[in-house]
C-alpha cells in the first residue's frame, strides 16, 4: 500500500513538473508591405491591414505599446495615403490574431525613429 501511494506521488509530481516546463511562447513573424486600411479612430487605431507582396492580406492588432518608428499608431493613416512599404514585426495572439509589436519602414533598422 506504501508503495502504491508513493508511486503516485511520484507520478503526479513528475506530472506537475512536466507540465510547468512545457511553453507556450508565441510564435514570432515578419511582414513586409503596404497599408491597405486602418480602422478606428484618429487617435487610436483598432486594427491594420498589410498587403505583402504575394498579394496576401495580413490584418494586425496593436500591442501594448506598439510605435511606428516612435510615432504614434495613428501614423499608419499616412502611409495608406503614400503608399510607403512598412515592416511589422508581430507574435501570434490568442485566436489566431496577429499582435504587431514594431512596426518600421521597410528600408529602416529597428531602432529607428521617424523624422
């Protein structure tokens, strides 16, 4: 009997310890484009869509925090009307949504600010 109880302490502390050793870090992506739409309000944006050049739509929701180039998100209004290439460096978000964490001209280095 000692020995049964001990087994299945052993076990479930073995499960436990499994389970708190697996990750779920989010995937990371890249995607090169440009700006097709933006939707909310002058101030705060509630979404972006990216055209990618395969012709693939890519819809991003800010992250905390998120700048484009330390401007505010709101600047990605102006580059649907110019029509400037950005990069957005992203993670996969709960649903399959994709949070954009940085967001770049495609020609600059990450650590840039907009001028």
């Amino acid at each position: 009997m000692k020995s049964s109880v001990y087994l299945l302490l052993v076990i479930a502390g073995l499960s436990v310890a499994i389970a708190g050793c697996s990750t779920d870090a989010a995937s990371e992506g890249e995607v090169v484009g440009i700006v097709t739409e933006v939707t909310g309000d002058l101030v705060e944006i509630q979404s972006f869509v990216v055209l990618d050049a395969n012709g693939d739509s890519h819809k991003f929701f800010p992250g905390e925090g998120m700048t484009v180039m330390g401007a505010p998100p709101s600047h990605l209004r102006d580059h649907v009307v110019s029509g400037e290439a950005i990069r957005v460096l992203y993670v996969d978000g709960a649903g399959g949504t994709l949070v954009a964490v940085n967001v770049v001209h495609a020609d600059a280095n990450l650590g840039d600010h907009h001028e």
